[in-house]
C-alpha cells in the first residue's frame, strides 16, 4: 500500500470489508491462542497501544489542530476529530464526573461489529473493540495525557449503548517544564 | 536558495536523523613554496587558517588534505604531525586543499542535544505561559527553522536565509514522517531512523520546496 510520493490529501480508501474481516479474523486467532478473556483483551489493549502511539502523529500532522487546552476539549477532538477521521462515526460526548476528568463516548454505531451478533457464550467478559481503548491510551499518552480507557458498555454484551469511558489521571509531577 | 540540512530530534533531545542536502562546497587547493604566507594555528583536532585569507583561502578553513592524502585531525596521513611538516623546507614545493571543516556525527549529536536544551529555555524565559520554544534561529549565512510537534518531536532545517515555504516544508516533512517511519513496523519509536522510503520522500519534499523558491507559498 505504497503511496507515490508528491501525493496530496487524497484519503487511500481501502475496502472496508476487509478491514472489518482483517479485526475479526486477529480476534478470532486471539481466543485461540489465548483461554481466558482477561488475556484476549490484554493483548488487544496492547496491541492498540502501539497502533495509538504511532498514530498520533498521523493525526496531528494530517488534522493540524491546535494543542487543547482542557479535558473537555481533548475528549471533544477524540470524539468529533478522530473518530470521525479514522472510522467515519461521531461519537457523542459526556462529561461523567464532577472533578472534570472522567468522559464517556458513547457509540451508535461501530464498524467493527458490523458483522457480529453477540459473543459465544463461553467468551462473555470478551471486550471485542479493546484494540480502540488501547489506541485511545496510546495516542494520549504520546501527548503527555495518562488516561485510563475502558469499556463501560458493550451492545455486544447486552447493554443498550457501547460506551468508552476515559478516565483523565492527574500525574504527580508538574508537567510545566515538559509542555512546550 | 537552497535548504542546507534537516534535523530531527527525539524526546529525549537525541539527533534520530540527519541529511546534509546542499554543502556549498569552498575546498581550493593550491600549491606554496617555502616559506608558507599563510598563519595557521592549531584548534580542537584541526590545523585552522588564522591569517592571510587570500584566493579563496579563507580564515577558520581547516587544512584538509596534503598533497592529496587527507589529513588525519593534526597529524598527516602518515602520521606526521601539520604544522611540523609545513615548517620544514625539505618538504617544500607542497599542495595542500583548504576548506571548511564538515562536522562530525558526533559533532552534530552534541549540537542537537544542546539546541534541544535551549529549545527548552527559550520557552522558559518567556514572559507568556506556555510560550513555544525557539521557532527560527536567524545569522547572516542561513536560517534554522525548528518546529516542536505536541507530540515532543523536533524537525529543524536548516536554509538560505531568503528562502521561503519552510513552514510549509516543516509540516511536511512531519508527515512524511508519520507516514514512513511511524507507519513502517519495524522502527522503534525514538531510534535513529534507517528508513529508504523516509529518506527519498525526504530529498522529494526538499526539491519541490526549493523549486518553489523565494516566491514561494508561505513564509
């Protein structure tokens, strides 16, 4: 998938099928590879964090958005800026916690589970779309923003709504000298 | 107009690539006769010219080459210390090639970790909160233009003062790496960048920015 060089901001669309398949097929490998789900959701986490740390910069290079300057105004640009650019839905945002640092994005609907029903049985505590919570970790981390990200609800499992929670940590440390 | 070199250095204030696009290269060789009419003095590892600029031999040119053979730091190739060699008469009629002396890689190392540093001070000294820290490093031979993304990552060309487009050039450039070195699998994040795609789109956005010359877009 080699672009030629001098390539403006044409967007290189690939099936998206195979996109969806490509995400089903890793997971499948990955409960057989792995028993539990703990474990199946682990190494998808980790798999976005890599995917979130490089992509970024994609991001920022391709989107060139000014630095946010809040919380609120970083789950804003995650919802309406990135997911909007990388898988073509918009999120909606809501602020869950008084102190200001917990956001969910709650979403209607979600490419990667086109195609899947429910979750067999025996995988029940499955999160099928980890792979993003570890993105969405990844890519804040690069920007000097620890978060937690986790399913707090999943269509898959019954739920009414798939809603991705960011927990915004504070670090201990004065991050003045580092933000520049 | 030209861009004479791009930098890029890490988080950590590491220089992970380098590209020396465009040297004006100012060697001249010539041959003398005793006694020599040129001043040189030793500094650092190297013969510099100290007085008696003349035919393009200028001051701080270091010498480059004897006879041919290229000087080892202070010492000829083989292995005779300059400054004796060039007081003997034996050795007269000699040529010897003077130029500017190029910079190591380590040299460049040292000198982006310390710009690294003053990048950080710069913002630091700023009477605003949450200044940028040095955009553009002006002398009279070039510019140095650096551009920090969010992400810490710094990109510095180096260019012909009137040349123009180079912010539009610093974008690129970061793209080019979020495409072909972020994107390329096996680059680990803050190594030194080995990568032939990055390093042909690079020489690429280069030409196209200098092609577009001082009436180019942007600043």
């Amino acid at each position: 998938m080699s672009r030629s060089p001098g390539r403006k901001q044409e967007n290189h669309k690939i099936s998206r099928e195979l996109f969806v398949l490509t995400y089903g097929a890793l997971v499948a490998q990955l409960c057989k590879d792995y028993e539990k789900d703990e474990d199946v959701n682990t190494c998808l986490d980790r798999m976005g964090y890599s995917i979130g740390v490089r992509l970024i910069d994609d991001f920022l290079a391709r989107s060139a958005v000014k630095k946010c300057r809040s919380y609120s105004e970083t789950a804003d640009m995650i919802a309406q800026v990135a997911f909007k650019t990388y898988l073509g839905v918009t999120p909606s945002v809501s602020c869950s916690s008084a102190a200001g640092n917990e956001f969910s994005l709650i979403l209607d609907k979600n490419p990667l589970v086109d195609f899947v029903e429910e979750l067999p049985a025996e995988r029940a505590s499955l999160c099928y779309c980890n792979l993003l919570c570890g993105v969405i970790r990844g890519a804040l981390e690069m920007v000097h923003l620890a978060a937690e990200v986790t399913f707090l609800q999943d269509r898959l499992k019954g739920d009414a709504v798939t809603e991705i929670g960011i927990t915004f940590l504070r670090k201990p440390e004065d991050r003045k000298h580092k933000r520049n | 107009m030209a861009i004479f070199s791009v930098y890029v250095v890490n988080k950590a204030g590491g220089l992970i690539y380098q590209l020396d696009h465009y040297a004006p290269r100012s060697d001249t060789e010539k041959t003398f006769s005793f006694p020599l009419d040129l001043v040189l003095r030793p500094h650092d590892e190297r013969v510099v010219v100290a007085f008696g600029q003349r035919d393009g031999i200028r001051v701080g040119h270091a010498v480059l080459a004897i006879n041919g053979a290229e000087v080892n730091g202070r010492f000829t190739a083989d292995g005779k210390d300059v400054l004796e060699f060039l007081g003997n008469a034996a050795n007269y009629p000699v040529s010897i090639r003077f130029g500017r002396h190029r910079l190591s890689s380590n040299e460049k190392l040292m000198l982006a970790s310390m710009f690294h540093s003053l990048f950080a001070i710069g913002s630091q000294l700023s009477p605003e909160v949450g200044s940028s820290g040095i955009e553009m490093l002006e002398t009279d031979t070039f510019k140095l233009h650096c551009f920090q993304t969010l992400t810490g990552i710094k990109f510095m060309v180096l260019a012909d003062p009137r040349q123009t487009g180079i912010d539009a050039l610093l974008r690129k450039i970061y793209e080019i790496y979020s495409d072909f070195a972020l994107k390329n699998p096996f680059y680990s994040l803050e190594m030194p960048i080995r990568c032939e795609l990055f390093d042909q789109n690079l020489k690429l956005a280069l030409e196209v920015a200098e092609k577009a010359g001082p009436f180019g877009p942007g600043s």
